[in-house]
C-alpha cells in the first residue's frame, strides 16, 4: 500500500453497517456514486455533504457490525475514502473492506479527534496534529496482497485461484 | 484429533492445511447461499473478475427473501437478474415465498455436520447448530467462491459455552443468547469462535440451538457450533443427503474463555433499543408500552415458536386493542404446517397480518414499517436504531412468548403472569 494522508472523520462505537448507509438506501441503487451521498444520514445528517476525497474514517471499537453489506464498505469507497482505522473492526466489515481495498487499521484510536491530519505508511499511523505516532495491527500475507492489489476484483483478474498461504 | 477446537478441526480439514487459531489459511468451501440483499453484488463482482462459469454449481444456492416480495421495480429488476443467472448456471434458487435463506439452508440439508457452509448475509452462523463450521461473508467473498470454489479464512479462537441444567417454565433459547448477550456484550466475541458445550444441551431441541447460533453473531461472533449427538443426527434424517462426520473437540483443545451459564438460574429477559447486548429482565422492563409484535425470522420463525407464541396468546384472551400483531413464517414449508394444525387460522383470527416467508420486516427492506414513536416487541435478533425502516420507531427483543405476552398486554409482561 502506498502512504497516505488526510482528515480523520470520527465515530464512536459499535457502529453498525445500516448507520453506515441503511439497507433501505441500498434497495434503490447499488452505485456508490449514489449511496455515498446517504453516508451516515440516520447518525450524521451532515457528513456526506462535508467529506472530501482522502478523508480518513475513524472509529471505536466494533465498527460495521450487524449486516453483512458489502455496500457499506464500497459506499465509503465512493466517497474517496481508502482507509479506516478502529480500535475493532467487525469481522464481515473488516473482510469486505480486505476484499474491496479499503486498508482496515486496527490501532487505539481513542487519542484522535475529527479534523486531525493523519498520516498513514502501511499499518504505522502518525498523527501530524498531536505528534503522536499509533502502531497499527500488520495484516497478514494474503490480506495485504488483496488490498495491495485493489480488492478481490484485480487480484482474480491475473489469477484463477487464491496464492497458496505459506 | 488432540488439541483442537471444533472450528480448528473443520478448518484443517477444509484447508489441508494444521490449522490453529490467528492462521490465516484458504479452505474449500462446501456449500454456499447468497440472497437477493447480496447475489446481484457478487455478480457485478463475478464479472468483473473476469468469471464466466460458477466453478461447481451444486454447492451453490440463491434466495429471494429479503425483498419477498419485491417493494419496488428496482429489487423485482434483482429478482430477474438473479433467476436468469441461477438458470444459466445451473444454481438452485429459493424463489419469493419459499422462505428465509438461513432457515431453508437448514430445511433442505445443505448445512452438515464437519462441512464448511457460508452464506452472504450475517446470519448464516444458524448453520452452525448442525455441527458443522458456518459463518456470514461479503458480496465479493461470494464471487470469489464463484470463480474458484474457495475462501481465505483467519482460524479464530474460540470461547467454550458451558450451559448446565435445564430451561424453568417460562425462559426460552433466545433467554440464553440475551444472557450471553449481556455477559459477553455486542463485541464480546469479536473475531472468534463460541463453542457451545455441557449438560444443558440434552434438553435443546434442534430449533433451540439455532436460536443460539443466529444469535452469536450479535456478539460479533464468527461462528457459533454445537457437538453432534442423537438430535443433531435426528433433524439431518431424511433432509442431507450428504455422508457426514461429526466434529468434537479434543479433550485438550485451547480456548481463549470460559463461560458457563446455568440454565436454572435464567429468567425471561428482553434485549432494550438499541442494542442487544442491553439486556434486562422482563420484569424491570415491565409496563413499557407495546404497539406491534413481530413473529418471525430467522431467529424466531419456527413452527415452535408460534406454537408458544400461540400459547400465552390463548391463555390472555388474544392481542389486546390496538396492538397490531405481524405474523411472519420463516418458510412455505413452516407456513404449511401452521396452516395444516389450525395455527393459522387461529392467528387470523385474532386479527394478525400474515406476512410472505422470508426476511419480511425484519430489516425493513419490505413488509410492515412501524410508524413513528412506535414500540415494536420481535422475536427477531436486531434492534439497531432504523432496522426495521424507520429510525424514530424502538425494537424491543425477546422471546416468542414474551412477544404475545406484550401482544395480549399491550406492554411489555412475564409470560407466566398473563392470564386472561
């Protein structure tokens, strides 16, 4: 993964897919050129009309848990954002997000306020406003090879078949 | 085999490979199910991935109920695009009406004991009732399987259950997953594996321990399994026809905890807005207004939970004014045999609307929306903020019998105490 830079935008805990964007929402379009203007509308009404491309997600623990969505990860996506750090992720979010290339950084978030430029080399996160640097969770072999790659997509266009895990 | 959990078993089996808890490994999976909330993604997916052919059709399923029937021309549009694709390739498909995917997976003897199932929706952790390693993947994980008939997989630890003891009068499965709700709380088995184990299973029907397994994702579980014995082998008679092997753990296998909970000491308890882990006890919670009951889902959509249901139903004299009572069959086949024992027609009488079997207004992406201010009591196992349509209206979890009894109430009440 190349580094990255940008904005942290804050939530708290256990924030559920549905908050991220609502299956009511997905049942009139799958496009997340669409879905990403419902970003957070039952929870922040304001965040979709306020967040800008490199823009970093930032929550507590048990980030996307509840349903297994995967448009609450592409809708993240649409809207320019390619990392989220929690202190926890949901299992199915955290796997959606491997699997669709956005880089899922598991690190004690509690320290990092909204707004706070955050700068990001693989899983070592620096905080530009505190100067604070967080170590984040390495991801293992495979995972990092799918998100490096983009997501399952570009991975499956060059492969029949998962690399063998050593 | 020594040392190993039941998920580690499965997974070594299914990868080739030792595998041990925090390995990341690729497993061939046995048998997969996609609904109409996740299919149509992993098509997009499938195709761009350059797919052409699903690689083994035969362990591939599709159902239609999360829009059953379809709200909109824009999900009878999934619908189309899913049936086309399913008879192109040879996919089974559960059409609109025949039910929710997780309850017809376990109907129709696609979950196995030692089999490795996942279906693209959360809730596929029910399978693992029927002993076998079951949890909920995404769209593109679903397309993937498409392609190449595997999944890569992180072998989680696990946390072992002990249940001891039997059920009091009064207190169901879905007490002990609010109880374990509220001990492990929404996160607190994240990434791993529960383990269910002890006495107390002898006296869990099949139906109960699906309870359980549904539930352990709301816990942020990825699997929730069950050992073998004479019930597991007595529902898979006449439903697999797939040659099984039970999975138990080795007697020195590795947990990450301990729970133990006696079923004894368990009182009804109900999971408050708008969270599940916020559990208390159907008596602190008593006298909270009620406007709908929900009957239903992939939780509590059972032809047994409506027997009890229909139960304390009778013994109050119906639904009071006023409480509008949805009734919604967790498939045909449970439908039918409600309709073939008088349930049916009892339910109607007492004013309830009959939904389609499927996922209904579970996740309000169809059947009845509550209004706004609305206390909604379900059977279900979500009560996030918005889940069932409308964010301004509150979910209350519990029981099937302590949804009738605040159904005959109009508040929230212990089952035991309703009476006419």
């Amino acid at each position: 993964m190349s580094p990255m830079a940008g904005r942290a935008r804050v939530f708290g805990d256990d924030i559920n897919t549905d908050y991220i964007v609502t299956s009511r929402r997905k049942r009139e379009s799958l496009d997340p050129e669409y879905l990403r203007h419902y970003l957070f509308e039952e929870i922040d009404p304001a965040f979709a009309a306020t967040v800008a491309p490199g823009d970093l997600l930032v929550a507590g623990a048990n980030f996307g848990c509840g349903s297994a969505m995967e448009v609450a990860v592409t809708a993240v996506l649409g809207a320019g954002i390619h990392a989220v750090l929690a202190r926890s992720f949901s299992r199915t979010y955290y796997r959606n997000a491997v699997n669709n290339g956005l880089l899922p950084v598991v690190c004690d978030t509690s320290a990092i306020a909204e707004g706070h430029r955050l700068r990001l080399d693989g899983a070592l996160v620096y905080n530009e406003t505190t100067g604070e640097s967080l170590p984040g969770e390495p991801l293992p072999a495979i995972m990092l090879a799918i998100v490096s790659a983009g997501g399952l997509v570009p991975y499956f266009r060059t492969r029949t078949d998962f690399d063998s895990v050593s | 085999m020594a040392g190993k959990t039941i998920t580690e078993q499965i997974l070594s089996g299914k990868s080739g490979r030792n595998a041990k808890a925090g390995d990341v490994v690729v497993c061939t999976v046995d048998s997969a199910m996609g609904t109409d909330g996740s299919v149509p993604m992993a098509l997009d997916y499938f195709q761009a991935m350059g797919g052409t052919r699903v690689s083994d059709p035969s362990r591939l399923v599709f159902a239609l109920d999360h829009y059953a029937p379809p709200p909109t021309r824009a999900t009878a549009l999934l619908h189309q695009r899913m049936r086309d694709f399913a008879r192109d390739q040879g996919v089974a498909l559960w059409d609109t009406g025949e039910g929710i995917g997780h309850q017809l997976m376990v109907e129709s003897g696609r979950a196995w004991p030692g089999a490795l199932v996942v279906g693209a929706d959360s809730h596929a952790v029910t399978y693992g009732a029927l002993n076998c390693f079951a949890t909920g993947i995404g769209s593109s994980d679903l397309a993937a399987i498409m392609k190449c008939g595997r999944i890569w997989l992180r072998v989680p630890e696990s946390i072992r259950v002990e249940l001891t003891g039997v059920l009091p009068n009064g207190v169901y499965a879905k007490d002990i997953a609010l109880a374990l709700a509220r001990e492990l709380g929404a996160d607190g088995a994240a990434y791993q594996a529960i383990e269910f184990t002890g006495s107390g299973l002898d006296s869990l029907e099949l139906e109960d321990r699906l309870v359980l397994s549904n539930l352990s994702v709301e816990m942020g579980a990825k699997n929730g399994v069950f050992p073998f014995d004479a019930r597991t082998a007595g529902w898979l008679r006449g439903r697999t026809r797939n040659s099984y092997s039970p999975v138990s753990s080795g007697a020195d296998a590795r947990y990450a905890r301990h729970v133990h909970i006696a079923l004894d000491s368990l009182v009804p308890l109900v999971a408050l807005p708008h969270r599940v882990d916020r559990v208390t006890t159907l008596e602190d919670a008593a006298a909270t207004p009620v406007h709908m009951v929900y009957l239903g889902t992939c939780t509590g959509g059972r032809v047994r939970d409506f027997h009890q249901a229909l139960a304390v139903l009778h013994a109050g004299g119906g639904p009071a004014p006023g409480v509008q009572l949805v009734v919604t069959p967790a498939s045909r086949t449970e439908l039918e045999t409600l309709a073939r024992d008088g349930s049916l027609a009892e339910f109607i009488a007492m004013g309830a609307v009959i939904g389609t079997p499927g996922c209904g207004s579970c996740c309000g992406t169809c059947g009845t929306i509550p209004g706004d201010g609305v206390n909604v009591i379900s059977t279900a196992n979500r009560n996030f903020k918005g889940r069932m349509g409308n964010s301004h209206a509150a979910i209350y979890l519990a029981s099937p019998a302590a949804c009738a009894a605040a159904a005959v109430r109009g508040a929230i009440a212990d089952p035991r105490e309703v009476t006419p």
